[in-house]
C-alpha cells in the first residue's frame, strides 16, 4: 500500500497532498475551493479575470464556507497582477500560486507579508531560480495540463529533472485524473500533485452543465492545442470557436479593457473563456487537460477525494 506524504508548504500542512488547480474565469470560485479545503486538501481560487473587490468577495465566502487552506492563483501576465496580490495579503490567503509569466518581486511582497509563494514552472531553471528567490515550493506544470502551457514537454519527463535540480517541495501538475496518476508522479519524487479538470466535474464547481457536458462527452481526439492571446498555447476541446482561431481566424472582442500586458488581439481569452463558463461553449474557450477523456462522472468533491485516496492506497509501493 503506497503511503501519502505529507505536504509542507510554509505553515501549511494539508491532511492529503493534493492542490485543486486555480481555474479561470470564475471555474474556480468559493464553493469548489472551500469543499476542497474541507475535504483535506488545498483549495485555489482563480483570481485572474476578477477586479480587486470581486476577489476580496470570493476569499471572505470561502473562508465562511472554511477553515481549511486556501489559497490564490493569479497570472502575472495581467496588469492587474501586483493588486490582486496585495488583495489576497490584505485578506489573509494562506499562499499564492502564480504562473503564465515569472515574477521576482512576489517573493520579497510574499516574505513581507507572511505568505508562503508557490511558482508554476515547467523548467528546472525556472524552478532553481525561484527556489533561490525564495519560493516555498513549485508546481511542475507538463504538456498534459489544460490551460496556457510553458512547455510542450511531457510531466514525466520534466519531473524528475527538476526534482534533481531543487531542494523545496515539488507539486506535480498536468493530466492527473486518478489515483493512478497520483501515485506514479509520487513514486517519480513529487510532494504532491494538483489537479484542476477532474475538479471540474464536481457537483461544487459552478460552470454551466453544457461546460460540464464537454468534459464528459470529450474524446481523446477532441483535445487541441489553441494559440492565446496570452502569448502561449493552451489546452482546449476542440469546438466552433477553436476551428476558427486554429484556422487563423480573428474574433473581435466586444470590450476590451486591456487587461494583459501583452495582447495578440487574436481574440479576448477572457472573454471566450467566460462565454463557455456561462454556456455559450460553442463561441468560447473550454480549457481542458489532455487526459479529461478518462473522467467519466460528476461527483461531489468529498467523493473524489475518497475515491482518489483509496485508489492511491491500492497502488503496491
């Protein structure tokens, strides 16, 4: 029976090893992160495409839904990134998670603020200099992972090289769907793992059920790789709207308050992505994980933890 480590992140000592993906635009809000804490895990808002006020009202719920460890993700490609951060300081988050981009000065406002910073990194360089600035931990985000992607190389293969290259503790991100999927990167000297797409399919995360739907009618097939306005590809199903960006083709965005600090103007990623959240998925982004094929049902989240872990313990060490 493989035995669960134990995860140490500042202060932070989650009960299970597993880290609930910080989803955009609003895929990750109060009730998924707070069932997550409660089940023993860490639950992360997702706090980009959300104004300062929006993101203080999120964390205040989840913290009236909670008392487990909760934390943030915030991309610093947005220009709103430092006030977001110092938002999530003012109330009290128990650490921050950041990537689509790679910020210095976090991790002095983090240290000063007493709040433990956790880099999204797909590189052993990049996950050497934050430890060195002061990182509490990293996520090695691979291939697999739904969302914008810093590497086209696959976790297994990334894993065990950052592994070599730093001494904090190592989360495992992309295409971990089960408890199979937990083990194996356990066994390849990650702490921990996050996973996002299978807490999409969870009765608390509050998209659309046509959101939902995709996930569950999605083939292995239906997976692609889409540019982003962000300025790096993601991971998506294929639909309506991807044809036609994939095709080269320009959608123009109804507003646009230039919220990232690099635009392509392709299309606005936010809002193709709050589109599919509210269920008009075939005129927007639905941000998917390459392995979301294998996930089969909607649980609540106390059930997937309790599945996961007995999966995990079947796993022969």
């Amino acid at each position: 029976m493989l035995k669960l480590p134990q995860l140490k992140i500042g202060k932070l000592r989650p009960i299970f090893p597993i880290i609930q993906g910080g989803m955009a635009l609003r895929v990750s809000t109060a009730p998924l992160a707070a069932a997550v804490a409660n089940a023993g895990g860490i639950g992360v808002l997702g706090a980009s495409g959300m104004s300062s006020g929006e993101l203080r009202e999120e964390i205040k719920k989840a913290r009236s839904l909670s008392s487990g460890p909760l934390g943030v993700n915030i991309m610093f490609a947005l220009k709103s990134f430092p006030q977001l951060v110092r938002t999530a300081f003012d109330e009290k988050i128990d650490v921050i998670f950041t990537g689509a981009g790679f910020s210095r000065d976090i991790f002095k406002w983090g240290k000063d603020a007493g709040v433990p910073v956790v880099s999204i990194v797909s590189t052993p360089k990049l996950a050497f200099l934050a430890e060195k600035l002061g990182a509490s931990a990293v996520v090695v985000e691979g291939t697999e992972a739904g969302g914008h992607l810093g590497t086209d190389k696959s976790l297994g293969e990334i894993l065990p090289a950052v592994r070599k290259a730093i001494k904090i503790p190592l989360i495992a991100a992309g295409g971990i769907v089960d408890g199979k999927g937990i083990s194996k990167m356990l066994q390849l000297g990650a702490d921990g793992v996050q996973m996002a797409t299978r807490f999409v399919l969870s009765k608390e995360c509050a998209v659309a059920d046509s959101f939902k739907q995709m996930y569950l009618n999605a083939k292995e097939e239906d997976v692609v790789l889409i540019p982003s306005p962000v300025g790096m590809p993601g991971r998506a199903l294929r639909n309506s709207f991807t044809a036609k960006i994939m095709g080269g083709g320009k959608v123009k965005p109804r507003n646009c308050d230039s919220c990232l600090k690099k635009c392509s103007s392709q299309y606005c990623i936010m809002e193709a992505l709050e589109n599919s959240r509210i269920g008009n998925v075939g005129e927007g982004v639905v941000f998917a994980g390459k392995n979301v094929h294998q996930v089969k049902d909607i649980l609540s989240v106390q059930e997937i933890f309790d599945r996961l872990i007995s999966e995990v313990k079947a796993v022969p060490e």
